[in-house]
C-alpha cells in the first residue's frame, strides 16, 4: 500500500483522531505519542487536507487574515547615535 492509497483511506474519524492526537502528544486511548509519531501524524494530517480538499481555513494551522507584513508596516528605522 502507497502512501497515498493509506490517505485515501482515512476516514474522517481517524482523521480527527490524529489532530487530537498532535495537539494533546496522546493517542486517543491516553498512550503518549513516541518519538517521530507525532511528526508522521502531522504528515499524514497535511496529505490528507491536501487530497480531500479542506478548505484553507479549516486546515490545521491555518490563521486569518493571514501575514500583516508588507509595504502598509508600522516599521519604524532605528537610528543609533
């Protein structure tokens, strides 16, 4: 089995499983996560938003209103004397 034919196979259940399961760093039944699980969780997560397609704002770590950086900046140039 391909990784993608694994994603195409997760449910939505098992889906909201493993966010919870990035979030808190515990499985569902309370085992922590060990070492590397929560980063392949986090993968698997991604993959299956992308293929599903999820929309932006529903997506794990999506922000709104996006990045205030730009021209229209409060930047202000200090000036050491």
């Amino acid at each position: 089995m391909t990784l993608e034919q694994l994603i195409q196979s997760l449910t939505p259940e098992v889906y909201e499983n493993l966010k919870n399961a990035v979030a808190t760093g515990r499985w569902p039944n309370g085992i922590a996560l060990k070492e590397g699980q929560r980063e392949l969780c986090m993968q698997a997560i991604l993959h299956y938003e992308n293929s599903h397609d999820i929309p932006a704002e529903q997506r794990v770590g999506y922000i709104a209103g996006g990045c205030k950086s730009g021209d229209d900046d409060d930047t202000q140039t200090l000036t050491l004397q």
